[in-house]
C-alpha cells in the first residue's frame, strides 16, 4: 500500500448510534414520566422530553479527526468530555475491517448527507459524514483514498497464495473487506417501500373519512412526501 495520510474532521457517537439513541431515550422519556407524574402540563412535559432528547444526544456526540494511514485507520476524538478522557485515540487495522457501507442518507431536518460506515472485527462501527455538505471536499477525499485502499487490500489477499497451514492459522486475516448495501440499496429497503406506499393508498381509499385534521396533516405534510422521497431512493436514483 501506499504510505500516505489522509484526514477528515467529522461529528460522531463514539458510544455508538444504538447506545446513544437508547441513554438519551431512556432519559428523556424517564423524565417525561416523572413530569406526567407530578402533574405539569402536557405541553410542558413534550417540550422538556424533546429538549432533553435533543441534549443528551449532543452531549454523547463529539468532534473526530479520521485519518487514513499506509495499512490502518485512526480515531481522534477532540473532546474533553469526561465519557471519553479514556477513549480519545483509536487505531484499526485494515485487516481488522469486516464491512462498510457508503451512500446518501436524509436526515430529519438539515437536507441529505453523505456517510461512510466502518464495521470492525471488535464489534466497533465508525461512521464519517460530509456534515450536510459543510465538509463536502474532504469527504470526498477521504472517501476516495478509503475505497482505494480497501481495494488494494482486497487485491493484495486475492494475490495471496495460502498455504494449508496458513489458511488454518490466518482465516481473519485473509478475508476480503467487503461493501454492505445501503438501506436503499437492499431488498427489505423495496419491500418498506412497497409497504407505506400500499398503506397510503388503503388510508386514502378507506380511512380517509376517519382521519382528523392532524392526522389528516401528517398524511400530506410527513408520510406521502416520505414515500416519494423513498420510492425516488430505492428504485429511481441511480447514486445510492
């Protein structure tokens, strides 16, 4: 491989997506219980769940530098945040990747993003965006030098020639790093798709009549533009 150095500053959960949607769940809803509770006003206990959600969220989140290295990768989080004092510097080999996914993605209020998704033997996962197209330029770079070195990697242990002593000694470290599909990409992602579209279509058709205003709402304003944009995704766009 080539010996170079490539980085990339993006946001990033070093707990993890899952674990961080679960800490920052539990807590908002834990106080929007108690707030239920103790009696305070509806509006009150939405606004202070959100809030919470919203904060705890940031709180687990932090500032990363990724660098692409001759035969590994680096994690830099530039936090003092007392969860991380311990974690601020990762480095994986690239024989230690599994997986990886890239592709675009719509976030729920800020437009689409670009992300790479990094799986490790260790069960770590490290996701990189372009930040909304703030970072776009270095996102694109790394991206290009990341794909180009999981190539040659994976051409490297094509070339290999394995001896029966060192398939049954070295079978992880010969694997090849394969690309995963993204959401729009697989077939459960059709299979959804397909699913709210039928749905819609049996709403309009047969409960219409029982939808009130709100509901009536997020039909045209949330689920219908949902739809088109997934349809568009799954089976249209051709740059997943």
């Amino acid at each position: 491989m080539v010996d170079l150095q490539v980085k990339h500053n993006s946001k990033t959960l070093p707990l993890g997506t899952f674990a961080s949607l679960s800490i920052a769940l539990s807590i908002a809803l834990g106080t929007m219980y108690t707030s239920v509770f103790i009696g305070l006003h509806p509006i009150i206990s939405t606004v202070l769940m959100v809030g919470l959600l919203i904060l705890v969220l940031y709180f687990l989140s932090c500032e990363a530098t990724f660098t692409i290295r001759e035969n590994k990768l680096e994690r830099l989080l530039l936090s003092s945040n007392f969860l991380f004092k311990n974690k601020v510097e990762r480095t994986q080999n690239f024989s230690d990747i599994i997986s990886y996914k890239n592709g675009t993605d719509k976030g729920k209020y800020r437009g689409e993003f670009q992300y790479l998704e990094i799986k490790f033997r260790n069960s770590e996962v490290w996701k990189i965006s372009d930040m909304y197209g703030e970072r776009k330029e270095g996102y694109d770079n790394f991206l290009r030098h990341f794909l180009s070195q999981v190539n040659n990697y994976n051409q490297l242990q094509s070339s290999t020639e394995l001896t029966t002593s060192t398939i049954q000694t070295s079978t992880n470290k010969l694997q090849q790093i394969k690309r995963e599909k993204t959401f729009y990409e697989s077939n459960f992602g059709k299979i959804y798709t397909i699913a709210l579209g039928i749905f819609i279509v049996l709403l309009l058709v047969y409960g219409k009549e029982f939808m009130n205003g709100s509901a009536t709402y997020k039909l045209n304003a949330v689920l219908i533009p949902g739809f088109a944009y997934l349809f568009y995704r799954t089976f249209l766009s051709k740059k997943k």
